[in-house]
C-alpha cells in the first residue's frame, strides 16, 4: 500500500511539472512572438530624418522601423533617410505634401509652425526630464497642439535631452557673464533669449559647430550633453555648465492623408508600436544623462552648476522673453497663455 501510494504521488509530482514547463513555455513564446498582422499590399514608405547616420537618436527611428516591418510579416518597408534627403528646415513641407510619408520633425527646425510646443524652450522652466514628458503628453490631451494635429499623424513624441551652456574657453557663473559673447542657437525664441541675456543667437546647422567652436567663430552652444558626446565637442568646449537651460521637441509625423487611407488595423499597430518605442526611448534618455556626463569629463571637459541665486537672476532676466512670447501668439488664437499655465502647474513653477 505504501508503495502504491509512494508511486502516485511520484506521478502527481511529474504531472505537475509537466504543466509548470507546459505554462512557462507558453508564457515565453507569448513574449518572444508579439502579434503579426496580414496586410493586402505592400506598403514602401520615405522617413527623413536630419542626424546622420548612426547617431543615438536616430535609433529610436530604426526601431520603430524594423519593429513595424517584422510585425507586418515584410507589408511595410520604410526607407530611413539620415541627413541625406532635404535639409532640415524642409522636412515640415515634405511630409505635408507626401513628398516623404514620414518625418522626423524638430520644433527648432521648424520655426513659426509649433508655437505651443515651442514653451519647452522657455528658459529655466524645468527641472528633470520626467516632467517634459507629462507636460506635452498632457497638451496633447487638452487638444493644445492642434498645430501638430490638423497637419499630421502623430506617432511618436520625445523632448529632447536638456540642452545645456558649453563654451569655448570661458567659464560662466554669472548673468555678467555673457555679455558679448556668441553663441549658437537654433533660431526663434532661443535667439531672443539670447539676447535677454546680454550674448548673440547665431543661427548654424549642427554639422558646422565643431569646426565653429574649434575656430572661435563662436564662444559656445546651446545643446544637448549626447551631442556632445557623440560629435566630440569636448575637444573644442572647455567648460560644460550642467544647470538646465531649456529643451525642445522631436516628433515623428506621418502625412494624414497616407495614415487616413490606411486600414484600421495597420493604424492600431503604428500606433501601439509608437507607443512602446516612445516609452523605451523616454526610459532610455533619462538613464543615460549621468553617464554622458561622466564622458565628456573623462575627456577633458570641466562641468559645473551655478548658484541657485545665479539661476534665479538668469531666470528673471529672460521674464520678458515669456511675457513677449505668450502675447504675441495668444494674439494670433495659438492656446499659449493656457498651455503655459498647465505647464507650470505640473512643474511647480508658479
């Protein structure tokens, strides 16, 4: 009897195994196989983008495209083109008018057309990239970026990584100090901020400011910390102040005449594949901050902050900037005045 019953429970024990492997097995084919989807064309598609190729923040473009491909069984072919199909300050119009289906836009490069999104340009408004992200995923709700909206498919959105001081040989600590200097910027409001602060906007395409910053053509740029890195600034910019000045917004835009004519279920996949891509991008940029940082002192760059009393006079001195801005597109029906309110709702600024 014991035996018999030494004998069933050995078997139990197999069973249940079995069905832990069985159901484990399931979960991961679950996770490595995630739904593919049968189109009845072919679908070949143009994507601009203005970084070259192989720069970090095109990445998030080659996923988006790949992933799309692969979930479509090979139905939709996106052609990626990095910095080689119009400039920059084009793209707007080519996805307009379905020149290319797909852009990767910039609110810096496309002056006058983003007002609303143009706010996270605001100088000293933010503290931490989180919050960008909720601010313009809550624009978005409130219907604040008609701009965007009643011109494209918006798939994706990312601001950028905060742009920061990186000067030439000079080290700033103080509102004093940027006066007569010139620096580059990318247009519109950040000039006029700019000249708040006592310096020149000059206005020049990314791929000339090395050899600018290395010639003295400018004494320093407004950019982002990954740029640095991977265009190798530290070799022409001495100093690196860490303090947040302002950022910007990147969006991939499709033309809505091609995202209307596409099937319901086609749109239901760009859209969750935009979504995941824009969720690993976001997680992706916040990480890396630090170690970015980390590089461009390791290569010779010397970072610092200025005083909290310092960033205060910065702040109170571009004021004027905001008010002007906010009057001026108000006047012209854009919902500033109640974007920027949310703004500084959920950054506590004000």
């Amino acid at each position: 009897m014991k035996v018999t019953k030494s004998v069933s429970m050995i078997v139990c024990l197999m069973m249940l195994v079995a069905l832990l492997f069985v159901t484990a097995g399931s979960v991961v084919a679950s996770e490595k196989s995630p739904p593919v989807i049968s189109l009845s064309k072919t679908y070949n598609w143009k994507m601009t983008a203005w970084f070259p190729a192989g720069h970090d923040d095109n990445k998030q473009l080659v996923q988006f495209i790949d992933t799309l491909n692969k979930r479509t069984n090979g139905g939709v072919k996106v052609t990626l083109y990095e910095g080689t199909l119009g400039s920059p300050n084009d793209h707007w119009d080519m996805v307009k008018n379905n020149a290319t289906q797909l852009a990767f836009l910039a609110e810096g490069y496309s002056v006058g057309r983003m007002p609303v999104s143009t706010m996270l340009g605001l100088p000293f408004e933010f503290a931490n990239m989180e919050d960008m992200y909720k601010v313009y995923g809550e624009w978005m709700k409130a219907g604040y970026l008609k701009e965007l909206t009643d011109n494209f498919k918006i798939l994706i959105y990312k601001p950028t990584s905060f742009q920061h001081f990186f000067f030439r040989n000079k080290k700033v600590t103080n509102l004093e100090g940027f006066k007569g200097m010139k620096i580059s910027v990318l247009g519109g409001l950040q000039g006029q901020v700019m000249t708040a602060l006592g310096a020149t906007g000059v206005s020049m395409p990314g791929g000339e400011l090395y050899m600018a910053l290395s010639t003295g053509i400018i004494d320093g740029t407004t950019t982002g910390i990954n740029n640095v890195i991977s265009r190798k600034f530290y070799e022409v910019a001495k100093y690196g102040l860490q303090t947040p000045v302002y950022a910007g917004i990147w969006v991939v835009a499709m033309n809505k005449e091609t995202w209307n004519s596409l099937p319901k279920e086609l749109q239901a996949l760009m859209e969750e594949i935009g979504q995941e891509v824009q969720a690993a991008e976001m997680k992706k940029t916040i990480d890396s901050q630090k170690g970015f940082w980390e590089a461009a002192r390791k290569n010779g760059m010397e970072t610092y902050n200025i005083a909290p009393g310092e960033v205060a006079r910065l702040k109170k001195a571009t004021s004027s900037e905001d008010e002007k801005y906010v009057a001026e597109w108000s006047a012209k029906g854009y919902p500033v005045k109640e974007a920027l309110a949310m703004m500084r709702r959920i950054t506590g600024q004000k």
